[in-house]
C-alpha cells in the first residue's frame, strides 16, 4: 500500500484551531506561518495548506478576527521552503478565473512544481455580505456549479493559449493566460455535501473530507475513490486531526483538559451563526458544549504510542490517503511530534 501523506494546516488565522481562552494562541503574523511551515518541512511533513478567511467569529479570544491571506503568504512560504508542497486557498465566488489562473501558474513557478490550489465555493455568507459580494439568489446546486464552470475555465487557461467560454457564470472572450504552468497545479476540494464529493471526483486530485464517524469517513472514502476512478482519475482522500501530544497519556489529557476549560462559547456562536445557523439555536446549543467543543476538529491526546496508534488506525479504517495535522501549540507541539511520532508512521522507528 503507498505511504500516507501528512501535511499542517497552518494557523494563518489568530488561535489556530482551538476556540479556548486556556489554550496556546498561535498569532496570525507571517512569523508565526513561517516557522511552522519551516518546521514541517524539517521534520519531513509532505504537505502545508491554509485556508482563505475574511471574517472572525467575536468572543473574548476574537477568534480568527485576525487572518492572513492565502495566496500571498503561500507564495512568500515558497520562498522560504524547497520540497513541502504548498497549498493555497481560492474563493472562485470572489476571484474570477483569469486572476486565478494567473495567480497559480505564478504560485507554480515560485515553488518549482510544489503548488496547490484548494478550491471553495464561498459558503458562509457573511464574509461576502460585508464586501457586498454575496448572491442570496444562488442555492448550494447554485454554487457547485459555479464553481464547476470556474474550474473549468481555470484548467482550460491553464493549457490553451486563447479561451472563449461564455457559461452562466463566467465569460471568456479571447482571453489568453499564459505562459501556461510547467505543470497543472494539484487541485484540492474541501466539500463536505454529496455534491461537494462529486465536484472532488471529478476535479480534485486531493479531498478533504469531513464526517460524523468513521465508518461514514470509510464511506466517503470509497465514494470519492471509486467516483473518481469512473471518470479515469485518481483522487486522494484525506482528513483533519488535532494532536495533543506529550510524555505520557496523562499529562496529554491533563493538557486537553486545560485546553477545554476556557471555552469561548461567544466565539462558538459566531462560528455557528456564520455556518447560517439562527444565533437562538446556536446560543442555545453553546450553553451545553463541554470542553471537546474547544477543538475544531477531531483530536487525539496522548504520548507518542497512543498518538501513532490512533493515526495508524484512523487512516487504516477510514481508507484515507493522508491527514492534515492541527497542533494547539505549533512552536511546542511539532518537533516532538517529528521526533517521537512520524519516523514510526513513516516505517522508520
Ligand atoms: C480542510 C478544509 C478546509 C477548508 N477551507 C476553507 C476555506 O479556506 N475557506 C472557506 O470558505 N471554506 C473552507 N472550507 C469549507 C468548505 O469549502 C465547504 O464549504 C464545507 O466543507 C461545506 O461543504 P459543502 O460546500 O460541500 O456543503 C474548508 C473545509 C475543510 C474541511
């Protein structure tokens, strides 16, 4: 079976992925990034990515009140790494396809072949309200097929030298993008909906996907697999996990715990409200979220052994091709983790 691939989600937005005033607060400041995508690439991580944010959540930690973007700051880690692939984050609701297409094969010539380009639609409507950018007319279909046409236009600039295309939602009259990339940037889808995993079988080289258990993330799984091979193409899979490592299992726990303890619960109703949720049933919903609802994503803590047992068993379960990891603390938590834990999920301990 080919080796797994592990990658960092970068802390381009202030708090990284845990909603918790007791928790590490990594600083969205290029500093930050670029340590870490230093480290992972020191440690032989295969892949960073981060994601593209325009609007926080509030509460007392002002959770991602403060973000980065994307594009330019994977393009300065380009610079600053050599073999870690880099992976960027692009609205195709706010950025037409020729600025895209451009941007990528740049992206792709910075990095000499390391570029990727994750694909969103743009759902969460108030980080477009606030630019006056969002069309309230547009349904979930809506937006994956604009999306469609979008990646459909960015591929075809990307080979042919002059491209017309007028589709619903784009229009391309004789428009040239060259020079073309030396080769196709790795495209990555991160939907979650039925119609998101037929968007990664069809375009996507890499899907992030998300789920409620493991036999539903083994599910998807297959789906986006086999999906993909009926249109002749491979596509991996891959998900999201929270490490919080330490010595021992306890002292793991003991820190998790922590962590839970300063919940952000205004932070967690800004987040839910921003997913379209009404703010009664999200605040109502915050009132009993225990200390777990401070992670972001699914989590293990524990000491190496624990950690590399679990990672070993999810992949091997869910069928997955890969993780993208979360630390609470990237600067504390990554060199142990490259130390104690990687060389043996590599085969190498
Ligand atoms: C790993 C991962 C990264 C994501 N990155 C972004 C992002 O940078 N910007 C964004 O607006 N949405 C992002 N999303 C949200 C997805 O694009 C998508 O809207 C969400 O998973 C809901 O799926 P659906 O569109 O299929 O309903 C991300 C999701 C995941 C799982």
């Amino acid at each position: 079976m080919a080796s797994k691939e592990y990658g960092v989600f970068l802390p381009i937005g202030n708090g990284g992925w845990m909603i918790s005033e007791t928790a590490p607060h990594p600083e969205a400041t290029y500093a930050y990034n670029r340590r870490v995508a230093v480290e992972a690439e020191q440690i032989g991580l295969d892949f960073i990515m981060s994601m593209a944010k325009w609007k926080g959540f509030g509460g007392t930690t002002d959770h991602w009140g403060q973000t980065l973007e994307s594009m330019t700051m994977m393009s300065a880690l380009a610079e600053a790494t050599s073999t870690v692939k880099i992976w960027a984050t692009m609205h195709a609701n706010i950025h037409h396809p020729a600025v895209a297409a451009k941007m990528f094969t740049t992206l792709q010539d910075v990095s000499g072949g390391r570029a990727g380009m994750n694909i969103v639609n743009g759902s969460y409507a108030d980080e477009f309200q606030q630019m006056g950018l969002w069309d309230a007319e547009l349904s979930h279909a809506d937006r994956y097929r604009m999306t469609e046409e979008w990646t459909q236009a960015v591929g075809r600039l990307w080979t042919e030298d002059v491209v017309t295309m007028k589709s619903d939602f784009f229009t391309l009259d004789a428009c040239e993008s060259r020079p073309h990339p030396a080769a196709r940037p790795t495209i990555i889808s991160a939907g979650r909906s039925a119609a998101g995993r037929d968007f990664q079988a069809k375009y996507a080289d890499g899907a992030f996907l998300s789920a409620d258990n493991l036999d539903q993330m083994r599910e998807f799984s297959r789906y986006v697999h086999d999906k993909g091979a009926s249109h002749g193409r491979e596509v991996k899979t891959y998900s999201m996990l929270t490490v919080v490592l330490d010595e021992t299992d306890a002292k793991a726990e003991a820190k998790a715990a922590r962590y839970g303890e300063g919940l952000d619960k205004e932070a967690l109703i800004g987040m839910r409200t921003s997913w379209g949720i009404p703010a009664d049933t999200a605040r109502a919903w915050a009132d009993g979220a225990t200390g777990s609802e401070a992670f972001q994503t699914p989590y293990v803590t524990g000491g190496p052994q624990k950690v590399i047992e679990h990672i070993e068993q999810i992949t091997a379960e869910a069928e997955l091709d890969g993780l993208m990891l979360i630390f609470p603390d990237y600067h504390a938590d990554m060199l142990p983790f490259g130390e104690a834990v990687l060389p043996a999920l590599r085969g190498k301990s």
